[in-house]
C-alpha cells in the first residue's frame, strides 16, 4: 500500500524568522514515521530556511502558491520552475482561500496544475464546496466540475504525481471537520470523476485524494481509518510543533 501523506499549510501565518523558530523546534521533536510522507508548505520568504533545515531528513517541501509561465514579465509572481529549483516536490494550487480573495478561477487552476507538472512538481489541487452550494444541493456537482476543470488536458505520464485535496470550504479553520464518512463519500465522487479521465491504473498508482479542513491530533486517525482517504492537508494544527508532531504519530498508527 502506498505511503499516506500529511501535508502543513502555514499560509502567511510566520515571519521567515518565526518559520525558523517553528521548524527548528518541530526537528527536535519530529520522527520520521516509516509509513507516512510528511510535507511542509511555508510561505516563500520562508522557503529557502526551511528547505536547508529538513533537507536530507525525509521530510519534503512544497509552495502555497505559483504562477503558470516558467520567466517574464509577469510582476510579482513565482514560477514554478523556480519552485523546482529551491527543491519543491509540491505546490498547493486553487485553495479556497485564494479563489475567493483573489478570483482565482478554474482555468487558472488548471493552467497553474499544467505549469507545475512542466516544472516536475507535485501540484495539490485543493477542491471544495461552500456551506451555500451545501443548502442549496449541489455539493457534489460543485466538486466533479473543479476537478474536471483543473485536470483539462493533463496528464500524468512518467514521473508527473497529482494530489486533490478536498477541503469544504465551510470547516477550514473553523475547529469543527466534516464526519470522516461523508469526507469519504466525497473522495469517492472525486476518484469516480479521476476513472473516467485516466487509467484506473494511474489514478491507483500516481493520484491521491487527501481531506483538508480542520484535521487535528484527535480527529486524524479516523480520516485515514477511510479506505480511500491518502491524507490530509492540515493548517491551524500544523502551526504548533508539539501539535503537529502529534498529529503525525497519529496518523503512523491509523
Ligand atoms: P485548517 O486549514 O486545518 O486550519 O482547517 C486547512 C487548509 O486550509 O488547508
């Protein structure tokens, strides 16, 4: 059985210096479960400190964020290629977050998953509904339609790996995650929308489908009891070490 994953989103949470403190005292707490990958996602002034800090650990480190042309003129943003280059296997891509405060759109997700998989990265595509699009019915069409959009015309040959993290909009940061069954249900509908696209094999050997939204030490174990929950992406419980190192060894006896 393949590794599951859990992955730290620290949004725009710490200073680079505050990001150095964090991750110096999560290594003198953290060990490397044998059976789970372990990722962390800080801002980009961060990038570098943390990537020289677990570089050879095991551990592996990703972006928030890219854009979706390698070089130009294109101010203000960051190229996934140079992503690559700071030893990024991972970006997060379309979280709900950033497609409500900056109107990131599905082409653009789509157009940023196509740029990252250029550059040899891992994107992580972060799908969810709103609790509106929840009363109103149309959670699982919602859901089929931003995976659909972000996967147009991708493919995953050679080396190329995709990561969908389903996040309800409506739980992240909130301290109350969905029930495990019904994050499961969920991963369910996206792995039927990924058979229809790809081969059963690919989806099997080179996708995962994570859960996002308020996961913590006390809830993780039965995410990934789901036989079809590869992860999870964590925000607030990744911030404290003490937490977050908990939360991993959780998830290396689920
Ligand atoms: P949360 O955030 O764990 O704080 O709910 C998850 C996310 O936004 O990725």
């Amino acid at each position: 059985m393949s590794k599951k994953i859990i992955i730290a989103n620290w949004k725009m949470n710490f200073s680079a210096p505050a990001a150095k403190k964090v991750i110096d005292d999560f290594m003198t707490l953290f060990k490397q479960p044998d059976n789970i990958t372990v990722v962390i996602c800080p801002g980009f002034t961060a990038i570098n400190y943390v990537a020289e800090k677990i570089t050879k650990t095991g551990l592996a480190w990703g972006a928030q964020n890219c854009y979706w042309e390698e070089y130009g003129a294109f101010t203000g943003e960051v190229s996934p290629r140079d992503l690559a280059g700071l030893g990024c296997r991972y970006v997060i891509v379309g979280h709900s977050e950033r497609r409500t405060n900056l109107n990131e759109s599905d082409a653009m997700v789509n157009n940023k998953v196509t740029a990252a998989l250029a550059a040899g990265l891992t994107p992580i595509v972060c799908v969810g509904e709103t609790f509106a699009e929840r009363q109103e019915g149309t959670k699982e069409f919602v859901i089929m339609n931003q995976v659909n959009r972000a996967i147009a015309g991708v493919n995953l040959s050679g080396e190329k790996r995709l990561i969908i993290a389903y996040e309800p909009v409506w739980v992240i940061g909130s301290g109350q995650a969905v029930e495990p069954v019904e994050a499961g249900h969920t991963h369910q509908v996206i792995r039927q929308v990924l058979i229809d696209k790809f081969e059963a094999k690919v989806v099997e050997e080179k996708i995962k489908i994570i859960y996002g939204g308020s996961v913590d030490f006390t809830n993780i174990n039965k995410f990934l009891d789901m036989p079809c929950i590869d992860g999870a992406l964590v925000g607030g419980a990744s911030l404290d070490p003490n937490n977050f190192v908990k939360l991993i060894q959780a998830a290396a006896k689920a």
